[in-house]
C-alpha cells in the first residue's frame, strides 16, 4: 500500500492543499521518482492520494499534479517473483491495481 500526501510537493506545483502550505516540497519529478523506487522494491497493490483540496486549487494545478502522479504510479510494472528480475523494466501486462481517490468531505 503505497500512501502518497500531496502537501510533500512543492506549492508552486501543488497549491490545492488541505494545510498551509510550507516552503521546500519535492519536485514532481523527485516525487514520480520516489515511487518508482518503491515500485521497484515493494510489490504494491493500491495507493491512496491526500490531502487535495479543491477548494484552494483555483487553476486546477494540484489536480493536473495529482493525476500525472497517480499515472506514474498506475504505469509501473509489478513486482518481479524472482529478485533477479528487474521489475524496473518489465513489460507487456499491466499491474493490477487499486486506486483510492482521497479528498476532502464538503458540508
């Protein structure tokens, strides 16, 4: 389970958030890396985004944001059975997955 809070990223390129934004978030490009990584190490079967508040994201930034980083997640391969297969570069079926969407309740 792979749990992805989006007040990790940088407010320039997410400013729809549930907190105040704080200065020095990752990079979408640090981020999409990070999951890779996990991906390559851990064999992950859903993934949940936080902490998206539609409410603050006026030009739609966090959403774009939002869906290229559950893209990146959903595009990886699985996990390989042997360790000495790259799960990195395997091709051909597509992981099977779950998304979880999670955002804000509204009164």
């Amino acid at each position: 389970y792979l749990h992805i809070d989006l007040d990790a990223l940088n407010t320039e390129i997410a400013p729809g958030i549930v907190d105040d934004p704080v200065p020095g978030g990752l990079s979408l490009h640090q981020m999409e890396d990070l999951i890779r990584a996990m991906c390559c190490r851990l064999r992950l079967r859903a993934a949940a985004l936080t902490t998206y508040n539609p409410g603050r994201d006026h030009d739609g930034k966090t959403l774009r944001v939002s869906l290229r980083v559950l893209e990146c997640w959903q595009n990886l391969p699985e996990r390989a059975s042997s360790r000495t297969e790259s799960p990195c570069f395997e091709t051909g079926r597509p992981p099977r997955s779950r998304i979880v969407w999670s955002a804000p309740f509204s009164r």
